[in-house]
C-alpha cells in the first residue's frame, strides 16, 4: 500500500465498531465520484496544458484513494451476513442513507441474472460472486466461453479455491486443450430417455418456437437414438445379466480416470530425491501419445456408452447390423430368476420394435435425418471434443458434484475454435445437470453441496427445456448465476413465452449499463413506477391563489439513467426491493501460473513468422552484396 495511506488505514481500522468504517467508506465513495466528476468537467477544456497538469494530480488521486477503498472493501465481506454486493441506495425510500447491501443465501435459492454491455464490470462482478460462493461452501460449476488473453477467470477461480484452502477441488475442462483437460463422459448414468431427449434438443435452433420441420427432425432423432440405446441395453442384460463384466469395466475405467489425473504415464524425472514431473506444456506438442487413453465402440456395454458408440450406430449400415445383433442374441435362460427373464424379453421386444421403427422406410428415408445426426455425435465423439467427452466412459464430475467436498469446475468451451460444438457442448452439461437434479427429485435424496451453475455469456445456453432446469433445480440443490449482454438475449433464444417462465423463477435480477435503446428503455419499464404526491398552485380570477395535492406516476429508474451507469455500478432488484449499487472492485487475480501450451495453429503462424523474417533477412544480405559488388566496380 502507498506510504500515503497507511496512517489513514490503520487509523481506520483501530475505530471501533463497523459503523464508522462504513460511513468512511462511504465518504471515499462519494470523494472518488467527485474527482471522476471534475475529471470529467476539465477534459472538456482539454486544449489548455494546464489542465493536463490538473488532471494528472486528479488522476493519481483517485489512484490513491481507490486502492485504499479496495482494502476497506476486505473488511466488509462477511459470508456469514450473506452475499454482499456492494454499497445501496434504496429506490423505494431516497431519504436512506447509503449502506451494505448483503443478500440473504436463503433468497439465492431462486436464480440470479446479469445483463450489461462488455467493458463495464460483468467479469468482475461474476468473480467477487464466486469468490463467496466458494467461502461460503457451495459447489461451483463456472462457464467461461472468453477464456481471454490472461486467463482472468481462471486465475480468479485458482486463486478464491487456494485462499478457501480448496484448490485441489478444481477442475478445468478445456477441449481446446484435451491433454490437460480434466475428461468424463457426460451422459453416464442417464437414462434412454434422457439421454435421446438431449440428442432431439441438441439438434434445434432454440430461437423461440420451434418449426415444424423442426419438430419432426427433433422427434426423429428421439426415434433413432432410443433405438440404439434400447438395443445396447437389451444386448448388455442378455450377455451379462447380473452385470458382472460391468462392474470389472467400471472398474477399469475408474482405474484408468485415476491414473489420467495422476500423469502415471508420464517419465518421472528426479531432482535431490524430490519427484518432478516435466512440463506439460511441452509433452502437450512433443509426445502427446502419453496423454491418450483409447477406447473401442461396444454394442453391449450401454452403461458406459458414450458418442462414440452414439455416433457409430447412427449411420444406416451400422444401425442394421445392430438390428440383426439384436435378432440373433437370444436371452438368456435364467431358472433362479425368472422375473430378470422375463424382465430382459421385454428389453428384446422394446429394441425390436424400435430398431424397426427407425429402419423400415429405408436408407434414403433414414438418411433424410440420420446423415445431420452422425455429423453432430462424430463432432462429439472424435477429435479435441471427442477426447474430452468420451476417452473416460465414467463421469467424475456428477461424482464430485455428489461428494461432502463438492467441486470447484471451469468449463471453457472456446466458442471461438468450435463454433457449432461450443453451443452444443454447454447444452449437453446442462442436460447432465437436469439428469442429476431429476434424479435428486425422483429419490428424494440430494446431494451434500449447493451447486451455483455461473454462466458468463448464457445466450448459448438458453434453448427450450431450459425452463424446466431454471423450475426444479432450485428445489433441487443448484442457482444458476446468468450473464448476459441484455435482456433481448433470452427473448431471441427462447421467444417470450419461454423466456417469460424462465424469468419468472429468478428473483435477482442486476442491470448494467446498456448500450441499445430499446435495452434501455427495457430495464426502466421492469423496476415499475410509483406515486409521487405534487403541490400544484393554482391561481383564480380574484388574484387569490390556492393549491392541490396531485398524484403522479413517476418511474423508479429512466432509460436515462441505464445509459449514465459507470463501470462497476448497476441497479439491482432483489425480492421486490430496488436498489441503486455501487458493487466493490474485485482485485485483478494472483499471479498463479496458468499460461497454456502453444496451439497447433499458433505454432503454424510462428513459423510462417520465421519464414518470413528469414526470407527479408536473405534479400537485404542479397541487396547488402550487390551494392557492395557495384561500388567495387564503380571503384
């Protein structure tokens, strides 16, 4: 901290009682908007170098008395009171004085939404969030499609687990980096009909109601994936009906999970008797083998299946051949069990019916749905996805998320790199949520940890069904934390009807600055209006004067004053209260090393660069030696 300051801090907080520190705080707040204002006023004389002068002192000022404000801000968090989100000013009663605005953890039960253009505080205000999220013993389970130059969040998420003593919570799940990712298959433990409602979903644009076509493509894609799994899992029971192999494979694959995240196949390397382990970055591009772990597509292992099975048996030819596996495997004769016998018929009959459902119209029908189909389950089966997805056929994160500890997980779909598999990526994890919740409310046993589901740009994640997680999650045991550039982001994915019901179970709702009008005027008209009495003095024709008392409709909030909010400050309703708030500056994170392995692409772009330098440097040396030969000769 400045020499400057520590008298004042340390004067601060010898006074007793927090009321005082408050009101100081208070006091800092309005000084450092003052400076802002006079800042603001001289620039528009910016001509004049004097005033360059004045406003470099204002400058370095506010510097001062902003970093002193950040360390009086530590002293205010206090888990224990609830979520604090900054310094209020109550919209429903002006005469109030400013003061700490906590959230009870009780009312974030209901979901919390964020809306505000880039550049204005949405990142920070998402980290201080998280950070007491953690502190105060809820799960985490954060999307970050930016990623971003310095790995901000990510930084913030390492740094708030280490300061809770929780860092090896963490999990990051990057397919960018499928090497370093931490990998789990997320349709283990669902059923059939979960898991082909999440294919029909995934194969829909999400903007409103759906067309027609797009209801009949979607029911055709339920059809088929149905098929498959209920032949996967007729052939499972008829081959191994006490799930004996099954048990050893889950075993294999927990095993294997293990070793993964051990690094037990890299080379040790040793260092005065310590074990060091190389650089990940570098096995990343050199040897990257030591990461893989393979797996082979089964038609008679549905408790593991993944996408890549999925995708395999989406294809016509294969789906046939699964239709006369299923024909030709008989079931099994069990005199001890007749009930499983007879249970396991059933699965045969089911499959059969299925299979042919799907097949009967034949391969041109078939291929008017199942072609898009395979293309979608290959981009998450194979390749960096793939890698991530289904390389693990267990799922470790649901695990975690049902452990006393809990998860701390960051989810980084790089939308940039996989445009059309990001949007995918981040519905399949919502639908895995939805899967657990559901089974949380079907058992009516939960699970140990809160989860707070925090989306960074949830525009994505909005598609039809996302109503029913935003409904029976809460019950359930997850708040899901949105953030969005407006409010026309959900209306556009969802359409108003939807998008109406999914507000309807969110309680918080924080408004930014926004940059569009008709945003603007937006978040005015939800805060409401209300009745102002006004004196109106009247005058008669005998010079006489009196007055009336008259009612006026005035709003709490004008599209205005969305447009004046600066960075870092919003207005926040919360349960029918309104507040103006000044949220606390979140610190920029740790130094934690977090710097990723060099991309395939960047190295192509580096080499290009050499390339390049090389080919300058050769013609200049070419151009040095001519000129040099002429002024020989001219000599």
């Amino acid at each position: 901290m400045d020499a400057f300051l520590k008298p004042f801090y340390k004067f601060a907080l010898k006074i007793k009682g927090k009321k005082k520190l408050v009101k100081q705080y208070i006091e800092l707040n309005s000084d450092i908007m003052t400076i802002v204002n006079d800042i603001e006023s001289l620039r528009i004389n910016s001509d004049d170098p004097k005033v360059h002068v004045k406003i470099r002192a204002l400058e370095i000022t506010k510097e001062k008395l902003s970093n002193y404000l950040v360390e009086l801000e530590e002293e205010f968090y206090d888990v224990q009171k609830g979520l604090w989100i900054g310094l209020a000013y109550d919209l429903k009663d002006v005469d109030k004085p400013p003061f700490l605005l906590y959230l009870p953890w009780k009312n974030l039960h209901n979901h919390i939404e964020v809306f505000g253009t880039s550049g204005y505080g949405k990142s920070r205000l998402m980290a201080l969030v998280v950070r007491q999220f953690i502190h105060f013993n809820w799960s985490i389970f954060a999307v970050d499609p930016k990623g971003g130059e310095k790995q901000e969040v990510a930084q913030w998420i390492y740094d708030f687990a280490a300061e809770a003593g929780m860092e090896h919570l963490v999990m990051r799940i990057m397919p960018s980096y499928p090497e370093l990712s931490d990998k789990g298959n997320p349709i283990f433990g669902m059923t059939d009909v979960e898991i082909a409602s999440m294919g029909a979903s995934l194969t829909v644009s999400g903007s409103g109601t759906q067309s027609s076509e797009e209801q009949f493509f979607s029911g055709q894609v339920y059809k088929i994936l149905y098929s498959i799994l209920s032949a996967t899992t007729y052939l499972e029971n008829a081959i191994d009906p006490f799930k004996i192999e099954v048990n050893k494979k889950i075993v294999d694959e927990v095993k294997k999970y293990i070793a993964f995240k051990e690094r037990k196949s890299l080379p040790e390397t040793y260092n005065d008797s310590d074990v060091q382990y190389p650089d990940f970055a570098k096995i990343a591009m050199s040897d990257p083998e030591k990461f893989q772990v393979t797996t082979s597509v089964s038609a008679h292992t549905r408790t593991l299946i993944t996408f890549r099975e999925l995708a395999f048996f989406s294809i016509y030819e294969n789906i046939k051949e699964l239709h006369k596996t299923v024909l030709n495997v008989p079931v099994p004769r069990l005199e001890n069990n007749k009930a499983k016998e007879k249970e396991i018929h059933a699965m045969k009959d089911l499959a059969l019916k299925a299979l042919n459902e799907v097949t009967k119209l034949g391969k041109d029908y078939y291929d008017k749905v199942g072609n898009s189909l395979s293309v979608l389950l290959f981009q998450l089966a194979y390749g960096p996805v793939g890698s991530v997805l289904c390389d693990v056929r267990i799922n470790p994160l649901v695990k975690r998320a049902r452990d006393k500890e809990g998860m701390i997980v960051l989810f980084q779909p790089a939308p940039m790199r996989f445009e059309k598999v990001s949007e995918v990526l981040i519905k399949v994890y919502t639908r895995m949520w939805l899967s657990l919740f559901g089974t949380v409310g079907v058992s009516g046993r939960g699970i140990e940890k809160r989860v707070a589901m925090i989306i960074d740009e949830a525009k994505p994640m909005m598609f039809p069904g996302i109503e029913e997680i935003y409904n029976k999650a809460r019950q359930l045991g997850m708040t899901i934390m949105s953030l969005f550039q407006s409010k026309s982001d959900m209306k556009f994915k969802l359409g108003e009807i939807l998008a109406d019901i999914t507000q309807d179970n969110t309680a918080t709702s924080i408004s930014m600055k926004q940059v569009s009008n008709n945003s603007r005027k937006e978040v005015a008209e939800s805060f409401g209006t209300v009745k102002v009495a006004t004196n109106i003095q009247m005058s008669e024709s005998d010079g006489v004067g009196r007055s009336t008392l008259a009612w006026q409709e005035t709003e709490y909030v004008n599209a205005d004053d969305v447009n004046d909010l600066q960075i870092g400050e919003g207005f926040v309703q919360h349960y029918g209260n309104k507040y103006y708030v000044k949220f606390p500056y979140q610190r920029d994170p740790m130094p934690i090393n977090v710097t990723m392995p060099t991309l395939e692409s960047e190295n192509a772009y580096e080499f290009i660069a050499q390339i390049e330098s090389m080919l300058v440097n050769n013609e200049q040396a070419i151009n040095q030696i001519n000129q040099e030969s002429l002024m020989k000769i001219g000599a």
